[in-house]
C-alpha cells in the first residue's frame, strides 16, 4: 500500500510514516520546506516538495500517481494568524480532495480537530479570533471532503494533543467527549483506519483510553 501525506513534516505525520514504512508500506510525505527531506528520509518516507498554499490541482494530483490512499495532515502551526488557517488548514485540504479525485484515489483520511463543527456556529463573545478562524477553517474542510461522493473519506477529530509516550490504547466513537490524546496514538490510530475500509464514510473522535487501537478501529467497523 502506498500512502501520501500532506504536511508531511508535522508531528503527527512523522510518526505516521514511520509507522507505515515499519510495517513495510511505501509512504511519501509532500513538505513545503525542501530543508525537511532528510527527516522524512530517516522516517522512512519519500520527500515530495510542494507547497500546497500555491501549487495547481494537477500538479498536485501528479505526485499522488500510484497512491491507494492520502491522509491530510497539514496545518498553518499555532504562530499562525488567521489568513494562514484559512489557505491552510482550510484550502489545502479541499485542494488534495481535487487532487485525489484527479489521480483516481479515493481513500481520503483528514486530521481534523475536536469541536470543529463550532467552528461554523457564531463564537461567543470574546472568543479568540484566531482559534475561531482555526476551527471555522476546520470544519469547512471537513464539510467540502464529507460532500464527495468520489472520495472515501474518514474524518478523524482528536482531542487535545500531547507529545507523552503512546499508551496504544484510545476511546474512538463518533463522540467521545473532550479529553486528551497522545500523539503516538492518533499515529497508530491513522495506521489502522488506512487499512479499515469500512471506516469510509465516518466522523470519529479519538481520546486516550482503554481500548487497544485495532480492537478501537474495529469496533467503528462493527458498529
């Protein structure tokens, strides 16, 4: 199985393609900044360059040829204002839709955030500017790759995120409510959703939990 990830240098996707190139499948990570190669290397993944803030739908579509799958996992970072949430956190998820549908994948997986769906509600007053365009941008996305019917899409919604070592265990439903999530298992938990077909078509959201990853995985399926 091969696999491309957007933001490909992101902590969460690093992980990832370690994950994927350990258990023996090929993985590429598209990065902006051609500095960052030789991390995705010694994960790993094949280091595409583009930017995704300015590249076109077929140059993008043509480094996802021979692709099964794309997980976007980009974001503008927190030291980003509000404009950068927008072209990226927003339109570049929407431009790898396109570029899936383009190159004939259908397998589609987007990182998306807990409470995104907020984020196109009125934010009350004295919200944080910022955060709100943040999860305004979120769940845009979201809603512009859930209306494809060229796309199996999965979107993954994780509560707030640590760096502490992965426990290998999760609550994974379409609510969870909020808690927090090791960056490690939202890693494992994208490694299993790739391969759960049968995930295609759902919302969840992952916290820290009881649950072993697969067991979490297949239960989704299940249910």
């Amino acid at each position: 199985m091969r696999t491309v990830i957007a933001g490909g240098h992101g902590q969460i996707a690093l992980r990832l393609e370690r994950l994927l190139a350990a258990r023996g499948d090929e993985v590429a990570g598209i990065i902006r900044n051609p500095e960052h190669a030789e991390d995705l290397r010694a994960a790993g993944a094949e280091p595409v360059v583009c930017d995704l803030e300015s590249a076109s739908v077929d140059e993008v579509a043509a480094h996802l040829e021979g692709a099964d799958a794309v997980v976007f996992a980009a974001g503008a970072g927190p030291g980003s204002g509000a404009a950068r949430k927008e072209t990226v956190d927003r339109a570049a998820a929407v431009l790898l839709a396109d570029a899936a549908e383009r190159a004939g994948i259908r397998r589609y997986i987007i990182v998306s955030s807990m409470g995104a769906d907020a984020g196109l509600t009125e934010p009350p007053p004295g919200a944080d500017a910022v955060f709100t365009a943040y999860q305004r941008a979120k769940g845009a996305a979201d809603d512009a790759v859930r209306a494809r019917d060229g796309l199996d899409w999965t979107v993954l919604r994780p509560g707030r995120l640590t760096n502490d070592p992965g426990t290998g265990t999760v609550r994974l439903a379409e609510r969870t409510g909020r808690a927090e999530v090791t960056r490690d298992d939202v890693a494992a938990v994208l490694g299993a959703l790739l391969h759960a077909p049968g995930t295609a078509g759902k919302t969840l959201e992952l916290i820290g939990g009881d649950t072993p990853v697969d067991e979490a995985v297949g239960a989704v399926v299940l249910g």
